[in-house]
C-alpha cells in the first residue's frame, strides 16, 4: 500500500472513530500554504468522490508578512487549481500588536461563519494535528482552564472538526514529499513572542530531552481520556442545569444559589461555565481564575457582583446567582403610568399583554388571586385604574393582612432582586394600589359574598427567548473569490 493510501485509510478510521464525517456533507476547508493544512486539502480532494462530499476552500491573508502573505496565496491558489477545489480567499487587517494572536483567530471565525451560512456549508474544517494537540494541552494547563481544556483541541465542537489529530506534523510533510507537493514555512510559526511558539520551540524540547521523549504521543493520549472524562461531567452537569436555572433568557440567566452549592464542586464549574456562556454566546475565556472568583462570591453577605470577560457581570442577590449582560446593581428607569379608561379590554405594559373582564357571576373553582391573575371586587375600585411602576413610599395592606406594609419591606421579605422591582407592574386606583402583579391583591379590594360586580385581570409576559443572532461581518473590498 502506498504512503498516500495508508495516510487516507487513518484519516477515514479517525473520522469513523470520532464520528465527525458523513457521505454527502459540503465541507469548508480552512487552508494556509503550511503542510498541515495542505495535506489535508489534499487528502479531503482524494476522499470526496467515494464520500460523495461537496468542498470548499478558504484562504484568508493576514496580510501580516508582506510579500510572503501574497505568496502564500498565489501557492494555495495554483493547488486548489491543481486539486480542481473550489476557493475563496479574504483578506483581514489586523492594527497593532497587541492580542494579536487572539484577534486574528476571532476575525477567521467570523469569516468561517459566514461563509458557512452564506453557502449553506455543514462543517468548517481545520488541519490541526497531534503536536498541536499536546501543545494546546499545555497552553491551557499554564492558563487554568480545568479539564475541558486539558482535553486538548476536540475532534468534534459544534461546526468545528479536526480531523487531522491522528498525526503528526513530520508525517504530514511527508506524506506531501511522496506525492511531490510543496508547502510553505510561516516563519511567524518560530517568533517567541506568542506563547504556543515557545512552547513548541522551547518547553517541549526540553520535556523530550529530560523527561520522556514521547512527551508529544503521551499528550495526546492523556488528552483523549480527559475528552471522555469531559463528555461526561457536561453530560451530567447539563441535566442538573435544568433544575437549577429558574430562568434563562437572551439576557440573562439565574441559577438557584442554595441548589447550587448541594452539587459537587467539579460539576458547578460545569454549569457556571454553561451559564456564562449562554449569556455571553462565547464559548472562550472562562478559566479556573473566573471559578474561584465566583466562589468568593457566595461567601459575601447581601448583594454583590463581580465581572466577567465579554463584558458580563455574576451577581449574588438573595438566593440567586445572576449571569446577565447588563448591570443589575443600577436600576432601570421607571416606564411611564399607563391610564386605564372605561371597560377597556386589553393594555399592553412593562412587558406584559393585559387582559380585563368585569363579571357579574363567579367562574367555578376560581381563585382569588394566582402569580399572573386576580379577582377583584370591582365596586370597591375608585374611579380609573393605572398601571405604573414603584415609587418612593408606597405602600399597600397584602391580601389577607389587616394592616399596611411598605412595598419596598415586601419585595425585601419575598427576596425580589433590586434590578427586578422596577420590572414589576403596579395597579392603583384613584386612592390606593389594588394589586403588585404577579404577586398579591391589596386586601381593600378583596371579593366577599356580597359583592356582586368582579374584575378579572390576567397578565401574559411578552419576553420570549429569541435565538441569538449570528455574528456577521460584512463582506469588504479587500476579498477575492474564486469559484
């Protein structure tokens, strides 16, 4: 068996294995002019008619390098000619030196992404091999990302695959010497000033000399195992994430503090790094460092809050832990009162569709007052109904109480977090407060056997959970396609 067949036949094997390749699939494949991604453009090109597979290349030019970035793709561009494979190439300008390798990987993605959702492409292929993995393994072991980040670069996350893991680098170049193919070296690939270069040139030479030359393969197969270990903590920290949240929308996320606390500690890094990300909709920079900045702050009495990367705050109120996008501790502004006239049926207000029936005989088994619906006794209401929000000294007699409370000790006593209490609906009538939504009636109006006239206002929220939109970027001038 040829060089050439032995490499396809472990490429397919992994594939199988990891389950991350199906015939028939439209396939980005993300390629530079380095030997990695060159052998897999050409090993995917072999591979596609017995798999029925649909691909796409892309090239983006940093334009960091000068004339060696235009060279890397005029060498892509007579491959992918050469290989007959569809391209695209884009090109980014990246200002400054600061975060560089960061802000490069987040302006490819965006472009990935895109490209994914503008040809109707399933999976975006990268070429990262087994050196990559164990240096990725080590990165995040110095970083402290926990244990999905000890699991190394993941065959298989969300449209991302890697299917290149399974060897390693020098097998790739030469694989590509056996089939006369020429690559590039990036010679960035060597600069100390980025932590993985060193690593590579510096940490893990020095690993193979003193400790064990076969530092790189037991990486890797450490990485593997920690990737089973890390499936299945998720696994189980995702059905405890169920019972805890008590609610999750675009904005915000809040867990139950005390339930929280009774899971074990390795599955609330889990859930908190859910909850982060659900919020932030990234996937990145959540560490250890973050984990033990959120346990100090269960420790804290009263409210407090701390931020987090992507500009998302954890708040501690009460009971509740807050993952939101805004900061809770400063309040919103009070919405406008809303003057009810006459019999009107329906309002809309703070977030909520109102509804209003006056009724002369009470429905069957009613309640008197549920979370979003009451029942009033219409003759005791003076004169037009508002809906409003608090104010400074309000005050109200909760039903079944004979005397007042104030509204700010009730919402204290019920554990309503600051930023909620001026979300929630307040009913007045001319002289009095006559119901807190989603709460309870003043007992002033409260029905009797005698009453012979009844209110019923019902109250649906109007905040649905929209799908978060996808990042785009508009496509600029600086882009080539070829196609």
């Amino acid at each position: 068996m040829s060089q050439s067949n032995e490499y396809l036949k472990r490429l397919v094997g992994f594939a199988q294995k990891e389950q991350i390749l199906r015939k028939g699939e439209k396939l980005l494949l993300a390629v530079s002019a380095g030997a990695d991604s060159t052998a897999m453009l050409y090993l995917y090109s072999r591979l596609r008619f017995s798999y029925n597979l649909s691909l796409l290349a892309v090239h983006i030019n940093h334009q960091l390098r000068g004339i060696a970035s235009d060279q890397d793709e005029e060498q892509i561009k007579k491959l992918c000619l050469q290989l007959n494979v569809p391209l695209i190439i884009r090109h980014i300008e990246l200002k400054g030196p600061q975060d560089l390798e960061n802000r490069a990987r987040i302006a490819r993605f965006e472009i990935f992404n895109q490209i994914l959702e503008s040809y109707k492409f399933d999976k975006v292929l990268l070429a990262h091999h087994k050196a990559d993995l164990a240096e990725t393994v080590l990165i995040n072991l110095l970083r402290g990302s926990g244990l999905s980040g000890m699991a190394g670069i993941k065959p298989l996350q969300d449209k991302v695959v890697h299917p290149m893991l399974d060897f390693m680098p020098q097998e790739l170049k030469e694989l590509l010497n056996s089939v006369k193919i020429t690559w590039r070296e990036d010679e960035s690939n060597s600069d100390p000033g980025f932590t993985r270069n060193r690593i590579r040139t510096e940490l893990i030479p020095q690993l193979k000399q003193i400790y064990n030359p076969q530092i790189t393969q037991l990486l890797a197969n450490e990485a593997s195992v920690l990737l089973q270990a890390d499936k299945y903590i998720e696994e189980k920290a995702n059905r405890r994430f169920k019972k805890i949240c008590l609610e999750n929308s675009l904005e915000r996320i809040i867990l139950s503090l005390p339930d929280l606390l009774r899971v074990p500690q390795i599955e609330q890094y889990y859930i908190l790094r859910k909850a982060y990300r659900l919020v932030s909709g990234t996937k990145q920079d959540f560490f250890r460092v973050h984990m033990h900045e959120l346990e100090s702050l269960f420790e804290t009495e009263g409210s407090k809050h701390i931020s987090l990367p992507h500009s998302i705050y954890a708040i501690k109120q009460y009971q509740e832990l807050i993952f939101s996008s805004v900061r809770e501790d400063i309040e919103p502004q009070p919405a406008e009162e809303l003057i009810i006239e006459g019999e009107r049926a329906r309002a809309v207000h703070i977030n909520y569709r109102f509804s209003f029936k006056y009724l002369k005989v009470l429905p069957p088994d009613c309640a008197e007052y549920q979370r979003n619906k009451v029942i009033l006794d219409a003759d005791k209401i003076v004169g037009r109904i508002r809906i409003r929000t608090r104010r400074e000294g309000d005050r109200f007699i909760p039903f079944g109480m004979n005397g007042f409370k104030k509204l700010k000790d009730f919402f204290i006593d019920e554990k309503i977090p600051k930023y909620d209490r001026d979300l929630i609906p307040i009913f007045e009538d001319e002289e009095k407060i006559i119901w807190i939504c989603g709460f309870r009636p003043d007992n002033r109006v409260r029905y009797q056997e005698t009453s012979s006239r009844y209110l019923a206002i019902e109250a649906e929220s109007l905040l649905k959970k929209p799908n978060r939109a996808a990042n785009r970027k508009k496509r600029g001038s600086n882009e080539f396609d070829e196609l």
